[in-house]
C-alpha cells in the first residue's frame, strides 16, 4: 500500500484510512462480506495507534496496521454482514462517525458499526472532537452497581461530610452532559476520572449523605434531669464473660468486688450496686435508677433466671441511665420480642415497664407485645415509678449514638461514686475521646427535646450502625440479625466505655484522657508499637470529618442524633 | 541468643503443658471424663499465649499508672472482666492485706515488749544496784 503523507498536520487515523480507501484498489471477490470481525480489529487497533503520539511510530505502525486491516478485510469470510457493504463503505463510515468504543467492549463495537451510518451526520462534529480521550466504558461498573444497590436501599440517615457532597453535586453537573450525548456512546469516554464515582453515588443512595442539621439543645434542663434521676439498687447480672456458668446474683459479692477496684471508694450499698450493676451490663431492665428496694428484688429473681441463659438483652436497659427506665425498657422490649424465650421472665417485666412509655413509644410491635403482657409481673409498681421518671425528665435526651450510651452510665456513676460534681467535665473529655476513637460515621446532631419518643435515641445510634453492617453484608439481612447485631454493638460500646473509666480511675484521674484511649486502643491491637495512635487518627479521620466532629466534642456532651 | 531464648520458650511452654496436664487429670478424676490429648495441648497453648497477653496488659496497666512496678491494683484492673476471678482475687488480696497488717502489729508488739523489759530491765538493775 502507498501511503502518501503529507507533512501537514499530524496523520491521524482518520487519514490515513481515507486516503487507504482512496488509493487503494478496490478489492471485489469478497465484497459483499461484511467484516464485523475486521471493523473490530480496525477500531481495536485504531485506539491504540492514536494513544501513541510519536509520528513516526504511528505512521508505521498505522501503515503496518491499516494495511493488515485493509488486507485482512478483503480476505475474511466474515459471517453475517449487516448489509451490503463493502469494506470500504465500512471504514468510511467509521471514519466519519469516529466510534469511539472501547477496546473492551467489543459488543458496543459491533452495536457501532450498523448505526454509524444513520447518525453519521449528526455525530460528523462531535466525532471529531472526542476522538480524543479514549477510555473504557463505564458500564462494568454500571453493572455492579445495581447488584449493590439493594442493599444500599435505605439510608436516608446517613449523613454527607461536605467533601462528599462537593463531590456529588459535580456528578450531578455531569449528568447532563450524559443525557444529552446519550445516544452516541462518547459521552462516556468524556468523564474525568471523578466520574467513576457517579454511578455508585447515583445508584447507592444509601452512601449519600446528609449534612448535618444542628438544632438548639436545652442544656439546662439535660442536666436536671440528669441529677434527678434517683439512684436505683440494680440487681447486678452476670456477664457474658462470667467463668461461673450458674452463678448467683452477686448481689451481696459485686459490691465489695467493684469497691476494692481502683475507683474513688463508693460510700453506701446503693452506690457500690451501682457500679456493680453497670458492670454487670443487665442490672434487670434498666429498672436501676427509680425502682425502690422491692421490685428490685422481684426483678432480682428474674434476673437469676436470665443469668443462666446469659442473655445479652437487659444491657440495653442499663445504658439509659439516668434519662429514665422507658427508652430502655422500650428498646429492650425490642428486642425481647424477637429474642429468645428464655428470657420470658425478664421480657415480661420489660414489656410491662414498657406499656409506660407505650404512649410515646412509637413501635407498634411494642404495643402489641405489651398488651399481651400488661398484667404480669409488677406492673403496678413498674408504673408508679415509671410515672415519676416520665414527669422527671421531659426534655433533654440522651442521645448521641455513641457518646450516650456511655455517658449516662458514666454520669451516673460518677455521681454515684463521687458526690462532687464531676459529670460535666469528665464526660465533655468523653466525647472528644469517644469521637476520636470511632470512625466518624455519625456526626450526632442535636435534637429538639422532647419531640420523640424516649427510646430513640438509643436505638437509632445503634439503628444506624447495623444498617452499616447490612450494607457491608452485600445481602439482605434478617431483621433478627440486625436487631442481634445492635446488641451486640450495645454491649460493646458499654463495655468500651466501661474500660475508659476503669483506666481513668486506675491512673488516679477523673476524667477520661487520650491516654486512656492509647491505652485501650493498645489492648485492642490497633495501636502498636509500629502504629501508633496519631497514624490512626490521619488513617482514618480525614480533616473532613474531624470537623464534623469538633461541634461535637465542645458541645458539652449534649449531642442528639437526627431521627 | 536467639536460639536460647526459644530454648527458653520451649522449656516454658513444656512446663506449662505440664501442669495443665496434672490440672486436667485431677478434673478427669473428679468428674469421670477423659480429656484427650489434643484437648490437653490446646489447652496448654491457649493458656501460655493468654499468659504473655497478661504479661503485656499488666505492663500496659503498670506503665498507665505512671509506676515502674506492677502492683495488686493492676491484677485486678486485668481481672475485671471475670466477676467470680475478680471476686476471688481481691478477697485474697485482703487476706494478704490483712495478714501484713497483723503481722506488722505483732512485731509492733514484739518491739513494745522488748522495749519495756529491757527497760524493765534496766529499772531491776538500776534497783539492785541502789540496792
């Protein structure tokens, strides 16, 4: 083949084949084969060359190339040609509509070449430009997406740091471009490399996330009902953990146990049981702070009988602390109705404390089980107390989804431990240390108070975080299992918080300190002698969120999540 | 060196298999049930590598407090979570507190009583002497 180059502008493919077509003889004997396979190799081929921009590379290999194309165009015996075409007329149209599919797909090729010749006129300006940029098409991953799209479904409660935001509203931009190239499949190879991320953002609403709404909180009232709240004697339960699998209630033991722990010694029984019974994890349904001596021990009795069976459940109750038995007895009700029966004793007793808080309660399912249950066991005396705790606390919540679960405890038996008022400095340090500790996923947002039902927001921090786990699953999760995973979550960050205060106490100190955190995070394996704690924080903090979170640890402790 | 400290380790990790293996025999003989071998090594490894875990936290613990010596308070910190191996310990730790305490008062004594009868002593001698 003779090439002619003309020392003008650089010999684009194009060209080149057009001046192929032009000089070189037609060749018949196969003419009415189209050459599917042959236009393939051509825009295969064609790709590559144009990557390399060296002109005398290309020339060559272009020569090299169109020539073995022309050639083997006219020798294949392709199948199935589309319609009467020549190679010739094929190329032309190629050439004049720039298919710009991508080496990968050779299936949008084929699709290409039939269609080429209906739109070459409109496509003719665009061609030309985006011959350019040549990338792989998007639909592998457009592919994917869907699969994972069910289970990214929900979400509206996650929550957009600004940097994904900015993020998305730039592929937002980009979607119009899209939509308006869409019949030709150059609008695909135009993406920056942002664009990958579009279709996982389009398609995973689940990931996108909300910025934070902050609304006022009423500090003064949190912290009344805080202090109002009475203390409880709790029947303490056993853990998990417990080598004995029969043990008795260390009713009488845990408090001698837990005041011979490095702690500021506790004075009086009820405030050993105290930290005994948040020890403990179960301290019966949460009934610690405002049952009075006998319905403890009815639920004491219970509690026994749960003991055994290490159900994991009345954790929950105990994490609400001070803002009242309801949202725990409401979330541990929960959870008794789908767990196990063997906790029928302890659920009955729950369920009855939770037809108090039924009329805000805002689970039917709730309602329901506590209706079945309603004349049981200590009802009457789990409402008279319950009555009081309602008026007691009517606003200010509990509610950050980390920070309140322990903080509550950590109040409370800070109060109970230390007569003075160490609560407010101590569990401000905690919600920087907690923040810090945790990847930021949730930035807690502060509610208005009162507007929602008391156990809220204990379960949604949880709520939010199985949902992230079902979302990581990538299949659909039982609502059993979500439900089993916030508690296990519960008991974690319980025991988690647990651990800070115990280092805390166990250096002489009050308040919880970054070296507390060291120390734990040590325990757990992630900080070591290799990576220490600030990589940590640079690994998994990016300055986004750390601004997120910066609101949250000055707020004082009194942070909500968003419902 | 290398070589000796993994000597060391063997010969650790020997003893310890040891005394599981008496531990286990003694269970055996008191419930009526076998413990096969594997249950006795397993058990053995589980126990040596719980042993340096400790080893680490109550160093962790000791260093936390800002002490060089690891102390009571520090077992009982890595106790915390076993209520009945809690509970177990900090009673022994009061026995032990208590046993220091009566010794120290025993010797107390013990000097008091010397004291008075060497002076007791000293007064009979002074006495016979004037005498």
């Amino acid at each position: 083949m003779a090439d002619n180059f003309s020392p003008d502008s650089e010999p684009t493919t194009r060209t080149l084949l057009r001046r192929v077509l032009d000089t070189a003889d037609p060749r018949t004997p196969r003419r009415a084969r189209s050459t599917r396979s042959g236009a393939q190799r051509d825009l295969l081929e064609t790709p590559s060359t144009r990557r390399q921009r060296s002109q005398t590379k290309m020339t060559a290999r272009r020569r090299s190339h169109t020539a073995a194309s022309v050639d083997r165009l006219a020798r294949i015996q392709a199948s199935g040609h589309l319609e009467e075409q020549t190679p010739r007329t094929l190329l032309k149209n190629i050439i004049l509509t720039a298919p710009e599919s991508s080496i990968v797909k050779p299936e949008a090729v084929v699709k290409l070449v039939p269609s080429p010749q209906v739109v070459q006129h409109t496509r003719r300006e665009s061609s030309r430009g985006s011959l350019e940029l040549q990338l792989p098409e998007l639909e592998p991953p457009t592919t994917l997406a869907p699969g994972l799209l069910a289970p990214g479904r929900r979400k509206q409660r996650l929550r957009l740091s600004e940097f994904q935001q900015g993020m998305d509203w730039g592929h937002l931009s980009q979607e119009p471009r899209e939509n308006a190239d869409a019949s030709s499949l150059t609008s695909s190879l135009n993406l920056t490399f942002a664009m990958p991320l579009q279709p996982q953002s389009v398609k995973r609403p689940g990931l996108a996330r909300r910025p934070p709404t902050r609304r006022v909180v009423d500090v003064g009232t949190f912290l009344q009902d805080l202090r109002d709240t009475s203390l409880a004697v709790a029947p303490p339960d056993t853990v998990l953990e417990d080598t004995q699998p029969f043990s008795q209630p260390l009713a009488g033991h845990s408090p001698s146990v837990h005041h011979s722990l490095p702690c500021p010694s506790p004075s009086g029984a009820k405030e050993v049981e105290g930290p005994a019974s948040r020890r403990t994890w179960s301290s019966g349904p949460g009934l610690q702070n405002n049952r009075p001596g006998k319905p403890a021990q009815l639920l004491a009795r219970k509690v026994e009988e749960v003991e055994a069976l290490a159900v994991g459940f009345p954790n929950i109750s105990s994490i609400s602390g001070e803002d009242g038995v309801e949202p725990l007895q409401n979330g541990v009700g929960e959870e008794a109705e789908e767990s196990m029966e063997e906790s029928m004793s302890v659920r009955e007793v729950e369920k009855a404390a939770e037809e108090q808080g039924s009329a805000r309660a805002e689970e039917p399912e709730g309602h329901t089980e506590v209706a079945e249950a309603a004349g049981s066991l200590g009802s009457i005396e789990a409402k008279e107390p319950e009555g009081s705790s309602e008026d007691e606390d009517p606003s200010g919540r509990l509610a950050s989804p980390k920070l309140a679960p322990s903080t509550p405890e950590f109040l409370r038996t800070r109060r109970l431990q230390s007569p003075e008022p160490a609560p407010p400095p101590s569990t401000a340090v905690l919600p920087s240390e907690l923040p810090k500790r945790l990847s930021a996923r949730i930035p807690p947002r502060p509610r208005i108070p009162g507007s929602r039902p008391r156990q809220d927001p204990y379960k949604a921090g949880l709520n939010h975080y199985a949902k992230l786990f079902s979302f990581y699953a990538k299949m659909p999760m039982e609502k059993k299992a979500v439900e089993m995973v916030e508690k296990c979550l519960d008991k974690y960050f319980q025991h988690l918080c647990d651990d800070l205060e115990v280092f805390a106490a166990h250096a002489g100190r009050k308040t919880v300190s970054p070296e507390d955190l060291e120390l734990l995070l040590r325990r757990q394996g992630l900080v070591s002698d290799q990576v220490s704690l600030h990589v940590l924080v640079e690994r998994h903090l990016p300055l986004e969120y750390r601004q997120l979170l910066i609101p949250c640890a000055f707020s004082g402790n009194s942070v909500f999540p968003t419902q | 060196k290398e070589e000796d400290v993994l000597i060391l380790l063997q010969r650790l990790k020997a003893a310890v298999h040891y005394t599981v293996g008496c531990l286990c025999e003694e269970v055996s003989s008191d419930k009526d049930m076998q413990f096969s071998k594997q249950t006795i090594a397993a058990i053995s490894e589980v126990t040596f590598g719980q042993c340096e875990n400790f080893a680490k936290d109550l160093e962790m613990f000791a260093r936390h407090a800002k002490r060089s010596t690891v102390n009571t308070e520090d077992v009982k910190l890595l106790a915390r979570r076993s209520h009945s191996l809690l509970k177990y310990i900090t009673e022994k730790n009061e026995d032990i507190a208590q046993l220091n305490l009566e010794r120290k008062a025993k010797k107390k004594k013990k000097l008091e009583d010397e004291n008075r009868n060497s002076v007791e002593l000293a007064e009979a001698g002074v006495e016979e002497s004037e005498n």
